[in-house]
C-alpha cells in the first residue's frame, strides 16, 4: 500500500529501505508501474547486480503477468536460459517468441526489462552502436536499481551524474531498493542525488517488525580456524557459510569433508551454479540435510532460507545481506547469524577491506544496531570518507571533453582483468540430477559443439560473438597473469585470439589450480 499511495508522487528519486525478506521485489514493481501509468511513463527498467538474480526477479515478474512478451530478460546469461536450447535444437528464426526476444534486447523495445547494472551503465557510458541503440528507452521510465549497496564507489560521480540527467532531462524516475542503504543523498563534500524521497513511511519500525535473525559477534581478538568453522557446520543439519575469497571458500569446503555438501563460487561455471541453486532450494524445501560454502555470490537478493548462517568478517552491508539468507520465510522465532574472524585467508583490497574495517570498529566500539537502518547511513558516509576518490578513471573530465571511445574504454563496472576461458561442464552428478525439477540439456554436447564451433576456421552457424553469448553458461574468469601460467601448463587451449578453452579438468570445486588459491582470488 505504501508503494502505490507515493507512486502519486511527481517523478524524480525515489528510495525503497525494506529489510531483506521484506517483498522488495515486488512492492518495487507495484511502484514502478502505478508511477509510470499515472505519469505517462513508457516502461519499467529493473537492473540487479549479479546475474544469480536475474533469473530469479523475471521468474517473480512471469509469475505475475500472462504474457511473455512484458517482460525481457538482457545479459550475458540469457542465451542459453529458455530449457538449456541450442540453436540445433530450436531454430530461432522459426520460433516467434525467441526471434522476439533476440529483436527486443537490441533496443530494449519491451514495457519491463530486467538487465544488470553492469548492461545499464556500461551501456550508457558506451560509444558503440549497438550499446547505444537502446539508450532512448531510458527516456521517461522508471529505472529500478536493485541493490543499490552494489554501485561501484569508484564509478559514483559519472554514475550519479548519469541519473541526475536522466531524472533532470529526460523525464525518468530512478527507485533505489535494498535493505542496507547507502548514502548516495547530496551532502557537503559530496554531490549526491537530490531530494530523494522514501517509500516507506517508517522504516525504522518496519525493521523492528520484520527482524528474523540474532547476531551473534566474536568476541575480541576471537579467531576459528577453518576446522574450528567446519566443526560448527557438522553440527548443523541445514547451514550456509560465507567467506570473503574463493580461495577461503575452498579451504572450508576441503575441512568440512562432506560428500554431500555443496561449493559456491565464481570458480564455477553460470550453469553449475545455477543447477546447485535448484537443488539447495528442493533440499531445503524437503527439510533435507544441506550444508554449504559460498563466496558473495549467495548474498545479495538471493532466495534461500537457511536456520544458521555464518559468515565470516566482512563489509557491513556484505553481512547483512548473508543474513537476508537466514529464517527468510520467518519459519522460526528466530533465525542464527553467526560472525567469525578467520584466523587465516585474506581479505580483498580497496572497498571490500575499508568496510571490513570499519564494521570491526563499530563491533568494538557497541554502535551496532542492524533494526536502524541509520546504522547503515553511517557506516556509508565513514567508507565514504576514507575511499573519498568517486571518479578514478577520470570518466567526467574525459565526458566534458568529448571524449567518448575514452569514456568507452575506461568506464568498467567491474574493474578487474581478467580472461574468459569455457570450461567442460558436464552436468552434475547424478544424485544431484535428480533433484532438478525438469531435465538438464546435455551440457557435454552443447560444450563441445561451442567448442568445435569456435575453433573452426569458418562457421556453421553464427558469428564468433553469437557462439560466445552462447557459450556464457559455461565461461569462467581467469586473471592474465594466471592464464600465461596456465598456457605453460597446458591448462588452456586457445581456441582462436583471445578465446580459450580450459583443459585441465572441473568437478564441484570448479577449476583450480595451486596459482589460484595462492593468488586468494575472490
């Protein structure tokens, strides 16, 4: 009701502070299209940082709406979604909803469209044709950014000056959701977004109500060693842990020594994850015993229910967003977060270790209050004040010099170099086969068929860039200097310039080698 009663509002900034498990997803859609239908607005523009929530916020908007043709899904994982179809399969040009789909994430030519951050904004910062063909879509829409918390603070003066154009000139409203809000308001020292206005009358009290979980903090200079961590696992029948790395992530995995637990992490591949999130989610269901270690990825708006959570040290925001995986459907009094201080494993640098820091000095000093969502305004605007630099590629000199391939070049949501390599998934095992609700695609089949594609000197069917948005399902990220180890190996064939194939091997740890737990990669 309070979604609909200020979608009267006039158009301009909006923000929707709901705690985890609060119906986020849809009270922001009830907004965007009462705003839009009683302003004259054209269309929804719903963006999320990760695509392990993609599928899941189309999946909740399907549910709502009969026709399949309101709703498009654009990222890099899309292709090979609609039941694992490859083009042998299904002839897209024969299919009139695929040939819809393909025509409409070109423009954006769709009343709701559910893409990434890293599509919107890249896009907008982009001087590439086919980037740029959808950029008049953004004109008069309501524009939804999910997990605000997620913006890169090293990208926030083009990416807040973007929006105040957007809301300024062309007639859009911008809702930022999440449940641990950061402070992106106009404030001296930092030009913010202007007037932005709150959904719900009382969040304060609304997070008082929807309080699900108890933290419990270690105590001073308190550390677990991993097997101290996979102890506490054991004793759990249902349990989620979250570390800071993909390399702490395997050393649990490797001390809890359960055949039957389950490692989540970018070291697997789109489609692994994907399929292990379905079966977590039936074992859950089942009341089934299911015990997991994950990296970030589970974390924010992700749809799991687990009674205990532990998550190691982190950013504040990172831990609770880890709670938001915990008593999420209120089936207990209450649901058990538990924080632990690794006495081992790194942390990443720059924001993730800033936050960490500061989430430590709150503990020490007793200022936690995770019912305030005021807690998180502040821990904000201290990270702010430490990081300080918002533009550090320089994207708004290069913008006020028309320097637009610069802008192109510079501007990248995630800033990290790295290389995609297509790694041979072969499905899972069988016992976690059966868990899935509709039968796999023979991912072996389609692997090899990319593969074969891609190394031809000409090609069957389709463009090297269609194979590889194909073959986004099964891609993994290596850093440079890991590949060139990698190649001395042997690990990685290259398949033609600047597309490789991994050749030494993956199971439910990923792929792995000594380099990359070393590196502490994340």
């Amino acid at each position: 009701r309070a979604s609909l009663a200020a979608s009267e509002q006039p158009p301009g900034f909006f923000r929707l502070t709901v705690p985890t498990g609060g119906g986020k997803t849809r009270a922001s859609l009830a907004f965007a299209l009462e705003h839009a239908r009683r302003h004259g607005l054209e269309r929804v523009i719903v963006a999320v940082p990760y695509l392990t929530i993609t599928d899941q916020t189309a999946d909740v908007y399907r549910r709502i709406f009969s026709d399949e043709r309101a709703i498009l899904e654009h990222h890099s994982g899309v292709i090979d979604q609609r039941a694992g179809q490859t083009d042998s399969d299904q002839d897209e040009a024969q299919d009139d909803l695929a040939t819809w789909r393909r025509l409409a994430a070109q423009d954006w030519n769709a009343p709701i469209i559910v893409t990434t951050t890293v599509q919107l904004f890249e896009s907008i910062f982009s001087n590439r044709p086919s980037a740029c063909r959808k950029l008049h879509r953004l004109v008069n829409s309501v524009i939804v950014l999910d997990e605000a918390q997620t913006l890169p603070i090293g990208l926030l003066d083009p990416i807040l000056s973007a929006l105040r154009s957007l809301v300024a000139h062309y007639g859009s409203s911008v809702l930022l959701c999440t449940a641990t809000q950061p402070a992106l308001d106009d404030a001296p020292g930092f030009r913010g977004l202007p007037e932005v206005r709150e959904i719900v009358p009382d969040p304060p009290a609304l997070y008082r109500q929807l309080s699900r979980v108890t933290y419990e903090w270690p105590a001073a200079k308190a550390t677990w060693s991993w097997e101290d961590a996979a102890a506490v696992m054991r004793e759990a029948p249902q349990v989620l842990a979250i570390v800071n790395t993909r390399a702490n992530a395997l050393a649990l995995f490797d001390a809890l020594s359960d055949p039957e637990a389950i490692h989540l992490s970018t070291l697997l591949c789109q489609a692994h994850r994907r399929e292990l999130m379905e079966v977590i989610r039936h074992r859950l269901r089942r009341g089934a015993q299911v015990r997991v270690v994950s990296t970030q990825v589970v974390e924010a708006g992700v749809d799991l229910d687990f009674p205990l959570v532990l998550r190691a040290v982190g950013p504040l925001d990172s831990i609770v967003q880890a709670a938001g995986r915990c008593n999420r459907e209120a089936r207990l009094a209450t649901g058990r977060v538990m924080v632990f201080l690794p006495a081992e494993g790194g942390l990443p640098a720059g924001a993730y270790r800033a936050g960490t820091q500061i989430t430590e000095s709150l503990v020490r000093e007793g200022m936690l209050d995770l019912d305030n969502p005021s807690t998180f305004d502040r821990y904000f605007r201290e990270l702010y004040g430490i990081l300080r630099d918002f533009d550090v590629h320089d994207i708004q000199d290069l913008r006020a010099g028309f320097d637009f391939p610069a802008v192109n070049d510079e501007f990248r949501m995630i800033d990290d170099d790295t290389v995609c390599v297509i790694v041979h998934y072969s499905g899972l095992p069988p016992a976690q086969r059966n868990e899935l609700r509709e039968t796999p695609p023979d991912h072996s089949s389609v692997v090899t068929d990319l593969l074969d594609q891609l190394a031809a000197s000409t090609f069957d069917r389709g463009s090297p860039r269609r194979l590889m948005q194909r073959a986004q399902p099964y891609v993994v990220n290596r850093r440079r200097r890991d590949l060139e180890a990698d190649q001395a190996q042997e690990l990685v064939r290259e398949l033609r310039e600047g597309i490789f194939a991994w050749e030494g091997g993956y199971d439910e740890r990923g792929i792995v080698s000594a380099r990359s737990v070393a590196d502490n990669l994340w």
